[in-house]
C-alpha cells in the first residue's frame, strides 16, 4: 500500500513539474522554450552531433551482436522477370514408417525373448536388464 501511494505522490509531482514547464512563463519565455532555444544554438548542436557520432557506432555494433547483420530482403519484383517456381516438399510415404507394436521381439542377455508389454504386467527393472549393449561383466578376478 505505502509503494503504491509513493508511486501515485511521484507521479503527481513529475505531471505538476511537466505542467509548470509548458505554462508558467520565467521572464519572456516558459522553461520549456528557453530549453529549445539553448538547444538551436552552434554550441549545443556540435555538441549534439559529436555525442551522436559517439554513440552511434556503438549502439550498431551492439545491434549487431544481438540481432545479427540485418538483410532487407527484396519485396518486389523488377518488371519483366516472373517469380520463381515455388516447390513445395512432398510428405513422406506412410509406408517407411513401421509401427512399434509389429517389431519382433527383443532378446535379454540370458537368451529369454521379451515383448513390449502394457505397463500392468511389467515386473521391476533390475541392473541387469538395464545394462547398455556392449559392457563387459566386471570379473572378481585379476588378470
């Protein structure tokens, strides 16, 4: 409550100082009219202009870190010249797709056939069944 209150009391004090600044006049002028003024000047327009070629190489190299190089690509054609073909990709034939449920049975390292089952009649993996294809069996002795 007391932060949304703050923010309500800083609001109303940057529109009032806004506001004064557009229509209370300081001398023959309002505060915002001397500010443009002072800014037509030949001193704050070299001023201006040197920060800007300052800044802009490194804001184009930091655009150009996030964005990438920027490519505009043509959108439109010059006359006479068609537009191109355009080729759609063709999807892929069901056929090279064989479903799970037809692969042959797979065989553990004991030799016993396993099938893929629905998961009620699964029994608990062990370390054995999860082993990767390829290791060896670690012997007790040393050779």
């Amino acid at each position: 409550m007391l932060g949304l209150l703050r923010t309500a009391v800083s609001l109303l004090f940057l529109s009032l100082v806004v506001w004064c600044s557009f229509t209370v006049p300081l001398g023959r002028r309002t505060l915002a009219e001397h500010v443009d003024r002072i800014g037509k000047t030949r001193e704050a327009t070299e001023l201006i202009q040197g920060a800007r070629a300052r800044i802009n190489p490194i804001l184009d190299e930091a655009k150009n870190r996030l964005l990438g190089e920027y490519v505009e690509a043509p959108t439109y054609l010059p006359s006479g010249e068609p537009a191109p073909a355009r080729t759609l990709a063709r999807p892929r034939p069901r056929g090279d797709v064989t479903p799970a449920r037809t692969l042959p049975s797979a065989t553990t390292r004991d030799g016993s056939a396993t099938r893929p089952s629905s998961g009620s009649d699964r029994s608990p993996s062990t370390a054995d069944g999860a082993r990767l294809p390829g290791r060896r069996a670690r012997s007790t002795s040393a050779e």
